[in-house]
C-alpha cells in the first residue's frame, strides 16, 4: 500500500539512487560515496532523536518515490535546550504519480517533536511550497556577505559563474596576468580599502576541546546558543572536512597580544578561489580584529576572496571591512508553534552559522 513510513538501512541504495536522479541529474546507479553519507548522516548522526525521523514515500509498487531526511540538531536559550530539525535532502521523483508526496513528506516532518522546523538551503521552488505550508522565511539568515580579497581576479571568477562561455575563459586566461599585478597593487597601496598588511593578533591551530570552550563563553551575549559536546562537535567536524569539494577545512584560534583569547575563525582554503566561511566567533571590540586575522590568513593562502552567511552581529564590522552583501540561491524558513523562539530567529539573536545548520551537512557530491 502506498504511504510514508520511516527511512531505514534497507533504504540507502534506493534513496541514493534517487537524489542521484532528480538532484544530481545523473542516470544510473549513484556513488559509493552517496550512498555512505546518506547512511551517516541520516542514520548515524549523533542527534538522532526517535521524535525526528527521515521519511520515504512509496508507490503501490513499493519503490520509494520520495524522501524528506530529517536531521535533528539541538540549541539552548538561557541555558534551557530546545529541538530543532533540520529538514535535508528533499525529493520526489517528477516521473511518479505520487501527487501528493511533497505534501505528506513535509508535513509528516512538521509534526515531528522538534520545537523549531528550519531549512537554510531552500531554492525558490521550495520556498514557494514550504510557505504553502505555513513556513515563512527568515531574512537575516538568507543573504550572504562576500570579501574581496584580490578584486581583479575576484570580479573574473564572478562574470565566469555569470556566464561561462569561450569568450569569458579566453578573457580571465589573457587578463590573469594583469590582474595580479593590480591586485598586488590594491593589497600594498596605504589608500586601499583592500590593503593587506599582518595583523596585531597572533593565530594557531584551534582543535575541538578549545572550539568547545570558546563557544561555550565568548557568545555569551546571544539569546539563543549552539549546544554541543565533544562527540557531537567532533562528528560535525569530521563530516565538513571530508567535503573536499570547497577545499581544505581550516580552523583557527585568535589571540590578541596579551595572549588573550579573542575569537576564532573556520573556513575552507582552496588557493585561487573563492573560501567558504563556515564560523566567525568573537565579541564586541574583538571583531574587527578577528575580521582582520581571517582576511589575511585568507589572502596568504592564494584565496581571491571569501563569503559566508550573514550572522547579524557581525554586519556593522563586515560593511566596515569592505564587505557586500547578496542574496544567492539558498532561503532560510521556519516554522514554529512558539512564538518566543520564532522571534529569537527572525531577529537575529542567535549565534547560528553554518557550522549549526543545514549547509554543513550538505553532501559533498556538488
């Protein structure tokens, strides 16, 4: 009989081999590797809460026809844990007469015990349908900031994505030359809002017991916290560092020069390209050092710029620092039976990056 049940191991092959079809557009059986991060992340994840289930549609047939994972992750608000889920790799299969699956899936998932029901990876499409459902977007967390950090070659690598084409790549392969030189230029010149010069801070490598402590006291300020332990913060940890796809996961811990411990900072580092932030940790005063300390640690290591998600607390340094804003891609939607914690979101008071969310758990087949 068609209908929606839980995922199980037995499903990994089939469930792989559909987002392999309709996310992935490959025909065919998926990778190996597909198939072990579904199994990972939805079945071995160190949140897994028998309240917060991933889900497959069947058909009369018994082939799974849709999927909806659910990833639950926890969070705390005076010192109280609340539940969210995360809702990760939704899909249908176009080609089934399964009508009605998107909605059965997703609302399956709203009823779920979490406190909060969030994606911060919706497409357009799936924004329109979520507030169908009476999801409704968060915008602070929907847009992006983006650093220059060689703004020649920054500004090629963007009208590339814009419009890949013969005429693009032959102009970014003869201009190359010349951009390097006028970004050596932007990065030495005093007037530069771009300059790159070595940071009063001093940095070394930040290991998890450290990030465990740091965000347990340098976010004291937000209402709404991340919550880890050792095991859950490790596994997070591990699972962004086999996504080689953005590069090499680095982490770092700032000190001032008392030797102060000011803040912290994780990105992917892949010389020649854009780095992905995935967290930014300071306070008050700290920021823009902090700021500093990642944009030339950036910049010594090749990368051509940086983008994260906006975190609200950050903005006024970041619009200092020569940063812009946009939106691209990915929404951010909620939805909550309580309005208290629905504010806490929707007003920015939450230390939520993406090391916290949905993006870090995104598969690293892109």
């Amino acid at each position: 009989m068609p209908g929606i049940r839980p995922f199980v191991q037995a499903d990994v092959q089939q469930v792989a081999d559909l987002v392999w079809k309709v996310l992935h557009e490959k025909k065919g059986s998926s990778p190996p590797s597909l198939k072990i991060y579904f199994e990972e992340l939805f079945l071995h994840n160190p949140w897994l809460d028998d309240g917060i289930l991933s889900r497959v549609y069947e058909d009369a047939q018994g082939k799974i026809v849709g999927f909806f994972g659910a990833v639950p992750r926890r969070m705390s608000i005076q010192g109280k844990t609340i539940r969210l889920a995360f809702g990760s790799n939704f899909v249908v299969d176009p080609e089934s007469r399964a009508s009605m699956a998107a909605i059965q899936l997703v609302r399956a998932f709203m009823k779920g015990s979490q406190d909060v029901s969030i994606t911060d990876s919706a497409n357009e499409n799936s924004r329109q349908f979520l507030r169908s459902l009476g999801f409704h977007v968060v915008p602070v967390y929907s847009l992006q900031w983006a650093r220059p950090l060689r703004p020649s070659l920054y500004v090629l690598h963007a009208l590339a994505r814009l419009k890949k084409s013969r005429l693009i790549a032959s102009l970014a392969s003869i201009s190359r030359p010349f951009c390097s030189v006028a970004d050596a230029l932007a990065a030495k010149v005093s007037l530069s809002p771009l300059r790159q010069s070595p940071p009063t801070t001093t940095s070394e490598e930040l290991d998890t017991e450290m990030l465990l402590q740091c965000l347990a006291t340098i976010p004291s300020k937000h209402w709404l916290l991340p919550e880890y332990d050792r095991t859950s913060l490790e596994w997070t940890l591990d699972f962004l560092a086999k996504r080689k796809v953005f590069g090499e996961l680095r982490r770092v811990l700032v000190r001032n020069k008392e030797r102060k411990i000011i803040g912290w900072y994780i990105y992917y580092v892949a010389p020649g390209a854009v780095g992905e932030v995935v967290q930014i940790g300071a306070e008050g005063p700290a920021v823009g050092a902090v700021l500093d300390q990642l944009f030339y640690d950036a910049w010594k290591h090749g990368l051509i710029g940086l983008h994260g998600r906006l975190e609200p607390q950050f903005m006024q340094e970041l619009t200092l620092k020569s940063c812009f804003f946009f939106r691209n891609g990915s929404w951010t939607l909620i939805h909550c039976g309580k309005p208290e914690l629905a504010g806490l979101l929707e007003s920015g008071t939450a230390f939520f990056s993406r090391l916290d969310g949905e993006w870090a758990l995104r598969s690293a087949i892109e």
